[in-house]
C-alpha cells in the first residue's frame, strides 16, 4: 500500500474519508428545511458580541444548527489536501513526469475547477435534494481518485481528474449552500467564518496527514 512516495496510502485515507462524508450527508443533512422567523433573526442581529463564541465556536448558539456540515467541511478539506499534497510527487515517481509535465498536469487540474464552478448551478437543478446530491459527489470522488490512483497510464490519470474536480467542486458549493440555508440572515456571517476556519484548520491537518503517509 505504501507506494509511490505514500501516495497511494494517502489517496486510500482519503478516499475512505469521503466515505464518511457520504454517511454523514445521507444519515444527518436534513432534506427539509424550517422556516426561521423574522424575530429569530432580530435576536441575532441585537445579541451583544462576544469574544469567547469567536474564539470559541463550538459554544455559539448557531453551532449546533451546523455543527454536523462544519465536521463534513473539516473532512472534505482534509481529504483533497491529503490527495493533492502527494499527487505531483506521485506523478513524478509512477510516471517519471518533468516538471513540466506536472506543470501542465496542474494547469489541467485548474482550468477543470474553474470550469466545474461554474456548472454546479446548472448541474444541481437536477437535484432538489441536497443531501442526495453530496452522496452522489462524494461517491464520485472515492470512484475519482481510486482511479486516478491505480491508473496504469497518464492518460487514465487525465480522465479521473475530470469527475474529481466535478464532484470538488459541488461539494465545496452545496456544503455552503447548506451551512447558509441552514441559520438565519444574522447568522450568517458568523458562519461563514467558521467555516472558513473550519478550512484553514484542513490545509493545516492535511499536509501533516499526507506526510506520515
């Protein structure tokens, strides 16, 4: 399993990763969503700042509302750091690919995101369920980087690039969805921040994982 520089260790990690993220959007995203009333809203927007629910988000009232797609959030980061932290030194040791080629690899892998952001609109009015949608991506990403990890040629490796930046990219766009649908307009800048905490703290967990791997 320990190949290509961990590679393969890494990507298995965090291919088994996003099988968690599927049970956790199929057993604990609800389908439906209540109606937050304009007072809930005024409560918010006239609560008092405190420092201890900055630093501390765990204890914030709006915590419990996400806490379960923050967690989702920490893994899906964690995962496609863990994956993309080896994969140029993987290139490099199965394919003996230049820094060029990696180069090129690398541009590929951007221009699929920047494309696939901006089709996870059109792509998710096929699904009115969010929750199915994530099993779906997540799904997808296992199958992605399975492939991409035993593939036998560069072009195969090429070809699991696509579903994988598809399905990065829905990910990314319905767990914020979710996380804003999810808490009240004055919620919502608070949230926000925690998530993007929730990443920072990804992109400093996953380069450590992909390195003891």
């Amino acid at each position: 399993v320990v190949a290509y520089g961990g590679f393969r260790l890494a990507a298995t990690i965090s291919a088994l990763v996003f099988v968690v993220n599927f049970f956790i959007s199929y057993f604990l995203i609800r389908m439906d969503r209540s109606d937050i009333t304009e007072a809930g809203d005024r409560e918010i927007a006239g609560a008092p700042f405190r420092l201890g629910d900055a630093l501390m988000p765990h204890k914030s009232p709006t915590w419990p509302k996400v806490s379960h797609l923050m967690i989702q959030r920490l893994l899906l980061g964690i995962g496609m750091v863990m994956f993309r932290g080896s994969f140029t030194l993987f290139l490099s040791h199965k394919f003996a690919t230049t820094p060029q080629q990696n180069g090129y690899i690398q541009s590929f892998t951007a221009f699929l995101s920047t494309v696939s952001s901006t089709q996870v609109g059109r792509f998710s009015r096929f699904y009115p369920n969010k929750g199915m949608l994530m099993c779906r991506a997540c799904i997808l990403v296992v199958v992605a980087e399975l492939t991409i990890t035993f593939a036998p040629t560069l072009s195969l490796v090429y070809v699991g690039l696509v579903p994988l930046s598809l399905a990065a990219a829905t990910l990314r766009a319905i767990t914020t969805h979710l996380c804003i649908e999810a808490v009240s307009a004055g919620e919502r800048g608070e949230v926000m921040g925690i998530g993007q905490s929730t990443l920072a703290l990804a992109r400093i967990i996953g380069p450590q994982a992909s390195g003891v791997a």
